[in-house]
C-alpha cells in the first residue's frame, strides 16, 4: 500500500510538472507588470533611429589604426601615427553602420565579408584578398553595435608609403563600402 501511495504522489508530480511546462511553453512570453516600459518619447526616438539607420546605407562611424586591434564595441587604442616598421602588425578598428538585417521566426541577422588590398605609392596591388574576415550574428533584436578588429602583417615591404584599402559587403543585399588608410614603413634602423 505504501508504495502505492508513492507512486500515485510521484504520478500526480509529474503530472503538475508537465503541465506547468506545457503552460508555459503555449502562453505568450511571460511578463512582469514590474518592469518600467520605455516612454513614448524614447519609442519615438527608437524609430526614427530605425529609419535614419535604413536611409543611411552601409557606412563607418569610425575607421583607425589601433594599438591593439580593439576588444569590444568602442574599446579600442587609435595610434597616435601611421607609421609601421616592416615586421609590425598593422591592427584596425571599424564600426560600421546602416547594414541590413534578415529576418527570420523573430531573429534578426546580419552577414558582413571584409576584402582588403594593399597599394603602393604608385597605386600597384601588392596583395589582395576577398572575403578574408565574416562579421555576423543575430538576436531578437537588432544588433547595431558592430566592432570590426581586423589584423594585417606584410613583410618584406621595402621602406615607402602605402594604402590599405578595406571594403566590406553587406551579404543581405550586396551593398558594399569602404575605406583607405594610408600609412608608411619606417626605413630600417
């Protein structure tokens, strides 16, 4: 009898458990009435943010040499030059804005490639590369807080000035920006 009554306690358990599951997974996200909802003042300004984002098409908040590449959205060391010696490692940070996003069973997601190409003074290629680096990543909402770190070395590059030019496509709809910047390698010591 006692294990009768155990089994029937454990059966009406899991029964409850169950139930609580599927409850939750049938009902809307749950709610707090707790959380503080945004203005309508910030909604306002949040859309027209979407807008301007739209309307503006792929472009840079920021495009620098760095000292250490950058760790995170906005964390990054601009140089205070451009001047590299042969062996250096050339380190970049962008931010780039006004990409576009798919949307898809409520995710959003974005797709940039980086192509880069390296030019001498005379504007011959040296080196090039297409789709060498892929920012990408989704969420519920929109990400638009993008930090691109790229990472370059050429050795061997005699003493002189050059241009690295980096363009980037915007995979969802196959716009594409970029940038230049220039720099030199410092004569031997």
């Amino acid at each position: 009898m006692l294990t009768g009554k155990r089994l029937s306690r454990q059966t009406a358990s899991a029964i409850l458990i169950a139930t609580g599951i599927l409850a939750g997974i049938c009902s809307p996200a749950v709610s707090s009435e707790n959380v503080p909802l945004p203005s309508d003042a910030f909604n306002d300004a949040k859309a027209a943010y979407d807008a301007a984002w739209d309307a503006n098409g792929l472009a840079f908040a920021v495009a620098t040499f760095t000292r250490d590449g950058g760790t995170a959205y906005g964390q990054y060391t601009p140089r205070s030059d451009s001047v590299f010696q042969d062996d250096d490692v050339l380190s970049i940070y962008a931010e780039p804005v006004g990409y576009s996003f798919t949307q898809s069973d409520g995710l959003y997601a974005f797709e940039l490639t980086a192509s880069y190409r390296l030019l001498n003074a005379s504007g011959q290629v040296l080196a090039e590369q297409d789709d060498f680096a892929v920012f990408s990543g989704q969420g519920r909402s929109k990400q638009r807080e993008l930090a691109a770190a790229l990472s370059f070395q050429f050795t061997g590059l005699p003493a002189g000035a050059y241009t690295l030019e980096t363009r980037f496509t915007n995979e969802a709809d196959g716009e594409t920006a970029g940038f230049s910047l220039p720099f030199s390698i410092a004569a031997p010591n």
